[in-house]
C-alpha cells in the first residue's frame, strides 16, 4: 500500500512539473521581445506613417490603434516589415498606435510604448501638386531607378513600394531630389511604386503608378568574383591590396571589416587589380573582400584576406635619399639609392605620370634595380620605401628617366613650355558661362548657385560632379542673362538650385521653368542644414569634408578634390559642430577631412568628428598646397587651373570643370605665395597647360605663374631669416628688423593677432625692416618673415611679437 501510494505520488509530481512548469520555461524563452521606437508622422489628412526598430526573431507585428491614449486599441493590420501607412483616416484628429511583434509560432511579445499623431487639416493638402512623369527603369537583378519631374514647392519626396498593382504601398524612403535607387530587391519580380510630394509637414496626393521587374540573377552571374585576393602590411597605416584580374570587368568594389565575420563596408573603387588602404591604425587586423564591377551589374564577394598593420612606434625608418633613374635602353632603366641602415629590403614603386599612381613592381634587398620590359621613348617615374621586420619608410623623392628610342637614341627632356589659357567674362556670372561653354556641348543637368551668397554654394561642386552638371551663377531675384543664355545653348532639361528663395527666389526658379526646363530645389532650414541636404543628394559615401560656413577660401580649395571623389562638403561654424550635422555623419561617414586650421575650425569640433585629418596652413594660399599635396597622387597635373583667392564665385564655378579632368585649383594672390610658386615649380615638368578663371582685374597677368620664365636650376633658394626683433615704438605701430639673407632679393612679411592663428601677407619688401602701422591700441601682434628669390622662397623665420602701447 506504502508502495502504491509512494508511486502515485511521484507521478503527481512529475505531472505537475511536466505540465505546469516546463511550459512555462519554454514560454519564457520563446516570447518575442516587444518592438521599441515607435513614431508616427502625418503624411496627410487622411494618412499616418508608422516607423520602429525590428525584432530580431519578429515574423510580423500587429498594429493596434486607438482615438484617445487610454481608450480600446484595437488591431488594425498585420505587416511583416517594420514600417506601416494608416490610411483613410478623419482630418486634423489625434491617433494613438501600439504594436507587438509575432514569431513564427504565432507567440505575441508584450505592448510597445505608444505614440500618436494628428492627421492634418485637408485644406493643408491642396498646395501641393502630385510628381509626374513617374518612371520604373530595373539596374540589376536587386535594383530599381526611378526617376520624376520634379515639384516647384517641394522640399523631399515620400517612396512608396508594393509587390502588386493594387495592392497596399508602403513608404520605402525619402528622396530629396526627384530620383531613387531601390536596393536589395529580389530578382526577377516585378515591383510597384508611387510618390508623394512634401513640403514641412504636407504631402501631396499619389504620382500616378509605374512598376518594373529586377532583372533574373542569371544575368549577373557572366561576371566573376576576383580571385587570389592577398592582402600586405606596407607601414603602420596601410596595406596593400592585389588580386587577379576579372577579363570583362570595368573596376572593382573594395570592402574592409575589422572582424573576420563583421560587416563588409566599401572603402574605395579600383579601376585596376590592386589597391592601397591608407590611414589605418597601427598594429590593427584587416579584413578585405572585392567585388568585380561593370555597369551597373556586380560579381559576388572574392574570398576573404587580411593583413596586420606594422607597430608605429618601430615605425623610424628613414626614407631612401638620393634615388636616380638612368635610361639604359629602349626597355631598361636603372634605378639607384643610398642605403638605409636598418633597412632589411627596399620596394620599388611606378609610375607612368609623375602625380599618377605609383603602383609596387618590386621589392628588392639592395640599394639598386633594373626595371625591364618597358615601352621604348617612354617617360617612368619611379618611388622607393625601406623596409624591415617592423615597418616600411615613407616615399623617397620621385626620379624619371625616358627610355631610349627603338633606334638607341635618348630623347630629349620633356619641354617645360607650359600653354596658357583664360575662360573670363565680364563679371562672375559671364565667367561662370564661360567655363560651362569650356566644358560642356550639351549638358541635362545644370546646377545653379547664388553668385550673392557663398555659404550654400561652396557645397554645390560635387553635387554638379554626380550630374555631370555645369555650376552657372545668378542673382537673387533675376536670372542673368549669361546663364539663360548657357542653359538654352546646353539644351538642358532639368535644374537644380540651390538655396532657399531668400538666397535664390522664386522669379528665377519660374524663368527657368518659363523655358520649358524642370526646377529641383535643395534647401535647408539654415546654410549647415542646406549642406546635410546636398549631401544627401549627391548619395552615399563614406568620406566627408568639413569646412567653415563663416568664410570661403579654404572650402573652395578642396571643392574640385571633394567632387572628384564624390565626398560631400558639410559646414560647421568655428567652435561648436551643429547636432544634425554631427548626427549625419555619425551615421554616414567613416573619415573626414577638416579644411583650415584652428582659427577657422576649432579642435572642439574636430575631435567630434569621425576620424578627421586636418588639412591647413599659415594662410589660406598654404592651405590650398597642403590640401593639393594630400591628393597630389590622385592629380592630373597637366592641367592646372588658377583663380583668384580673394572671391568664391569664379573658383566655384570652375571647381565642376577642373573635377572632370581630376585637375587641381590654385588660388592666387598679388603677389602670388611663395609657397604657390614653390609647389608650382616642383610640378613643373608635368604641367602642360594653366588656365585662369575671371579677367586680369581679379587675376592680372602680371602675377600669373610663369615658371618659364626662369631658368630656376640656376638658383638656392634662400635660408629662412634670422634675428627676427619686433618692438613697440606706440599704441598704433610695430617696427621689425631681421638679419640679412645672402641670396635674397626680397622679404616676405607675415602678421597674426595670435601665435597659433592664421598667418596674413602683409608686406613684401627688399630691405631687411618693415614699420606696420595703423595698429590696434594695447594689442599683441605676432610676427614671422620669409626670403624670397627667383628660385622660390626661404622657410619662415622664428615668431617674434610685441604688444602695442595704451593710448594716450
């Protein structure tokens, strides 16, 4: 009896944890966790968009509603995408929305947090007219363009997608110009869209519909994934890539992860088989996939390589000196160098332009090489780094050499006759249509900027790259005549303005529709929030440039590169980064580019920034060289453009032209910067052409760059100025002295109101005083000087200061 009752005892207990507990723990582990960040916008008098973060082991999510926020929800619709459009709705009445996630066993998580909104007065949706011209072209097997006629008073454009004609289209994205790029779309099936017009808070009613079909993935598949990719450290920042070619491919895609299995993200596009990664963090993993590209149509990933940075504090190895190239023949040149003492090898590098790539050939434990196989009458120019166990140096100096003729004969040296050129009109606005009739026959596009405000404009250039697009100048309230006749001659069909209509106003937009030419306008609350919405036309990018929004000079010096690259330019004021901006590139951008030094943009923003690079000099003609000589590899020097530094509009509207050619800008003074001349002379071999943007009143030809006229080999240049003494003889004068430079011919003045600050030209003389006068009262001022001659100028001397006398 003991027994029988000790048995049925156990099985009630076992019944009780089998059925009453295990369920439960099972349960527990299975709920879904409920969706967090739930907003609602209205769209309209009828409609409200839902948005929230997806569950991870979310199936579907119901929607739930309610009319007041502590009334009866009830369940609306079931989405399977995080995103849900609640339409027919009553006009300006407040909505309230929960929503729970729902696994694949049908289990419901808990409520999220609610939220609401109030649909809009329906008097509030007639001001707005719906795009037309909608069109679906399909790029690739997972894309979609579409492409509409763009809407006078519109500010954004609301996306819409369905899978079916009639069925339920549900916002898929905001577009801030009139065109979208669907993305990761299955193949082969066909897909639905319209759009919305907004403008703050509105919307217009639905474009009419238009759909098209991915291509089959079959169709992508002709194109092969690279293979043997290899992955090298060169130095503590970079690495270098190779793998073999792809016989149809056009470039290739480059994408790094800092974990083997992390997220892949692009880093650049290779039109060769190889690539250098710079700037990393020393000591630090890399992992490294390529994509092979043509058209519009991409390869799968290559498998994957990676490499580890060299440690940088080993990182003091000397660059090779003395490097020299000699023409051995029609195929050979011979390259020789001093030796590094702790250098283990050497690697050579090539180049069939001297601002071109330089591309690794070799690698080599002696202090000399013998480069073969080469193309008769040809100039190379060659580079060497030293190598050991830990790092590489950087690049020694560049030497060239012209292989023989196929007769044995040497060439002569390249001529250093450089031709001239001016595209001016007679103001900023005929120079801007000059340089579009330079660089355009017909044109679609056209970008056109305020030639009153620079602030909105100094964005504008690789917006106008991305379209191919001229940058023509007007005036506020009437279009020039110059630009209407540019856009008439390029036979364009769409415009983009940029600015708000207190910077660009309405007359203008409606000229330019009068002449039968669509208008797409990009403005922003404000000239930082203007640059955030360039931005996100010109597209994604993982490199951004930061620059000043109180002053020009130093954004213009990098527009053509930015453009070049496709790297938005985004402005900041001096001390204090703007939210949305910081917000945008936190999101956006893996690196940045701070043009100026701290007196234009202080350290307090750069350090917020993602990996910023400073680009900046003592003035801001010796900002614009740091900043060609940071891209100089990336240059075509063979053709150079110069514009005045003292107004933005002619550099601005030549910044589209010379980003065609990956030409850089100089800016130029009167007279021009020694450092100017210095970097102009060390390319002097490479230039083929100057052109100058406006007349000789902004850029006189006496202060033009003409290298030819000196025979510069015949010259030092100068030793910087010693004995620099500064003393305040009254409240409003400074007289300085310095010792003598043998070779000089005269003396370059510098002033600055603090010794980090920008440095100004103020004087050029040629004798070893200068008395500056019409100073503040009991103000410091700080001095330096440099030595100039034919051959280019002296470092500058040591800073000295003095501090002006109280009044009287």
């Amino acid at each position: 009896m003991k027994k029988n009752s000790l048995r049925l005892l156990t099985l009630v207990l076992c019944f009780f944890f089998a059925v009453l507990i295990v369920p439960k723990v099972t349960l527990a582990a299975s709920i879904p966790s409920a969706p967090t960040d739930l907003t609602a916008s209205a769209e309209s008098s009828s409609e409200i968009y839902l948005d929230w973060d997806s569950v991870s082991d979310a199936a579907s999510y119901y929607v739930y509603r309610a009319t007041s926020s502590s009334g009866t929800y009830f369940k609306i619709a079931t989405t399977t995408t995080s995103r849900y459009t609640d339409s027919n709705l009553k006009s300006e009445t407040t909505y309230y929305y929960k929503v729970v996630s729902v696994n694949s066993s049908g289990t419901t998580s808990a409520y999220s947090s609610r939220t609401y909104e109030t649909t809009l007065d329906s008097d509030e949706d007639d001001s707005l007219s719906a795009p037309t011209g909608l069109t679906a072209t399909a790029e690739s097997s997972s894309e979609i363009y579409l492409d509409w006629d763009s809407v006078s008073n519109a500010t954004s454009y609301y996306v819409y997608r369905s899978t079916t004609s009639s069925g339920t289209y549900s916002k898929i994205g905001t577009a801030t110009s009139s065109r979208y790029t669907d993305s990761d779309l299955e193949s082969d099936t066909t897909y639905y869209y319209k759009v919305k017009t907004v403008r703050n808070s509105k919307t217009s009613e639905y474009s009419s519909k238009d759909y098209a079909k991915t291509l089959d993935s079959d169709e992508d598949d002709s194109l092969s994934a690279p293979t043997d990719l290899r992955a090298s450290a060169e130095s503590s920042s970079e690495i270098y890539l190779d793998w073999d070619s792809v016989s149809n491919a056009t470039s290739y895609y480059v994408y790094r992860s800092t974990t083997s299995s992390g997220t892949y993200s692009k880093i650049g596009t290779a039109t060769s088989s190889k690539y250098t990664d710079s700037d990393l963090k020393s000591d630090t993993t890399y992992y490294y996939k390529v994509k092979a590209v043509r058209n519009s149509k991409t390869s799968e990933y290559s498998s994957r390589d990676y490499a580890t940075t060299d440690r940088s504090d080993e990182s003091d190895l000397s660059a090779p000196t003395d490097l020299t190239a000699r023409a051995e023949s029609s195929s050979r040149i011979y390259l020789d160098w001093d030796s590094v003492s702790e250098a283990t090898s050497y690697y050579v590098y090539r180049s069939t332009a001297s601002s071109g790539t330089y591309s690794k050939i070799s690698t080599t434990t002696t202090s000399n090489y013998t480069d073969t196989g080469l193309s008769p009458n040809t100039t190379y120019y060659y580079k060497v780094t030293a190598v050991n166990n830990w790092s590489s140096s950087g690049y020694s100096s560049s030497a060239y050499a012209i292989t023989a003729k196929t007769d044995g004969t040497i060439p002569t040296e390249p001529s250093s006759d450089i031709q001239s050129d001016r595209l001016a009109g007679e103001d900023m606005y005929g120079t801007s249509a000059e340089v579009a009739k330079s660089g355009w026959i017909t044109s679609y596009y056209a970008v056109i900027v305020s030639g009153e405000n620079f602030a909105d404009a100094l964005c504008s250039a690789p917006l106008a790259q991305k379209y191919n697009a001229p940058l023509l100048l007007t005036t506020k309230n009437i279009l020039h005549e110059q630009t209407k006749t540019q856009l008439v001659r390029l036979k364009v069909k769409k415009v983009i303005i940029i600015g708000g209509t207190g910077i660009i106003s309405s007359g203008v937009e409606q000229s330019i529709k009068d002449l039968g030419i669509g208008v797409t306008r990009i403005a922003g609350t404000d000239k930082y929030d203007t640059s955030i919405k360039i931005a996100q036309a010109i597209g994604e990018f993982d490199q951004a440039v930061i620059a000043s929004g109180e002053t020009f000079p130093d954004a213009l010096s990098i527009a053509p590169i930015a453009a070049m690259k496709g790297m938005p330019i985004l402005l900041t004021p001096k001390d204090k980064l703007p939210e949305n901006i910081k917000g945008y590139l936190e999101k956006n951008a893996q690196s940045t580019y701070v043009v100026g030094g701290t007196g234009i943009i202080s350290d307090n923003v750069l350090k917020q920034l993602p990996s910023p690079r400073r680009l900046s000099g003592n003035t801001r003609y010796d900002t614009n060289i740091s900043i060609i000589k940071e891209f100089a590899d990336e240059l075509d020097f063979s053709t150079c453009y110069e514009s005045t530094g003292e107004n933005y509009a002619d550099a601005l509207a030549g910044a589209a032209l010379a980003s065609i050619t990956n030409s850089p800008v100089f800016l130029v003074s009167d007279p021009v910067d020694p450092v100017t001349i210095n970097f102009f002379k060390s390319k002097i071999r490479s230039i083929k052409k100057e052109v100058i943007f406006g007349g000789i009143v902004v850029v006189p030809n006496s202060i033009l760059i003409n290298i030819d006229e000196e025979d510069y080999d015949d010259y030092d240049t100068p030793a910087a100025p010693t004995g620099l003494e500064v003393t305040a003889v009254s409240s409003s004068q400074i007289n300085l002295t310095w010792d003598s430079v043998s070779n000089a011919t005269s003396y370059y003045v510098y002033g600055a109101t603090s010794s980090s600050g920008t440095y100004s030209h103020i004087a050029t003389v040629s004798t070893t005083s200068y008395t500056n006068t019409g100073l503040w009262a009991d103000t410091t001022y700080y001095y330096k000087v440099r030595a100039a001659n034919s051959a280019g100028s002296s470092p500058e001397s040591a800073m000295d200061y003095a501090k002006t006398d109280l009044p009287d």
